[in-house]
C-alpha cells in the first residue's frame, strides 16, 4: 500500500498561518524572520487546496504575532488566515486584513524619497483592487507587491 498522507503533530500553543499564496510562503517565513526561530516551525508549500488550488502553510509553536507582524503578511498574501492554538484548541482564528495606512514597515521605492534621505518613517496609503499597492505620503509614487521591501 502507497502511504498517502504525511502526518504532522498538532500544536500544543502556537500558530497557525493558512491559506498563503503559495510562491509567498518563503517571503512570509523570512518577514516574520523564522530561519532564526528556536521554536519547532512546520512549512508546506504548493499543497492543494480547494479556496487557492494551491497554498502555503506555516506551524509555529509556542509563538504569537503582533499586529505589525500580521499587517506584513497582508501585504504579501491578503487571504491568509492566522489561527492561534492554546492547549490544543483553536481559541482564534482571523483572516488577515490589509491596513488602511502601512508605516515605519515598507522602504519606499523612489530613490528621491525624503524618507531614503533623512530620518523620516515611511508612510503609505493602501490602495486595494486586483493587486496590493502602497501609495507613499510624501512623494506620491507607487509600490507593488512584487517590488515591495521591508525596512
């Protein structure tokens, strides 16, 4: 018999982020920073799914985010899902949203920006529709999804 299915242990605490775009799942692991997480952290890309066809999922044990945290992961992948789990219950479960207003977590992309020049937090106003786009505050250009940097 062909083994079909590889099982993972439940989280005892922590969370679980669902429903990432698949070639965002990556990005989403090094925005939240965990190649350096002590914790144990469980990542499945490309799997199927019935919402996305495809989609990513990252276990974190014994860690919770921030409302920064999440705002990032909305940028990169707004249908995401974010489960918290307390002794092995699902004690929240949110659907990230994307802010009205992103700053001091997205570097502008005009190299003529005041904020790349003096020590100004970026701001940026979102401007949602097919595709995630940041407008900044003080010069008014533009950023995308795929050119977007993190401070």
């Amino acid at each position: 018999m062909v083994k079909k299915e590889l099982i993972v242990s439940a989280l005892e605490n922590g969370t679980v982020i669902d429903h990432i775009a698949s070639k965002e799942v990556f990005r989403v692991l090094h925005l939240l920073n965990l190649e350096k997480c002590e914790e144990t952290v469980y990542m499945g890309s490309n799997l199927e799914s019935q919402k996305l066809g495809r989609k990513g999922i990252i276990k974190v044990a014994n860690r919770y985010f921030a409302p920064e945290e999440l705002n990032k992961i909305a940028l990169v992948s707004p249908n995401a899902t974010v489960i918290e789990i307390r002794n092995f219950e699902v004690v929240k479960k949110t659907k990230v949203e994307l802010p009205s207003q992103v700053k001091g977590i997205v570097k502008c992309m005009n190299p003529n920006c005041i904020t790349n020049h003096e020590t100004i937090e970026t701001n940026f106003n979102v401007v949602s529709g097919d595709e995630v786009k940041l407008k900044c505050h003080f010069c008014e250009k533009f950023t995308t999804k795929d050119n977007m940097e993190f401070c």
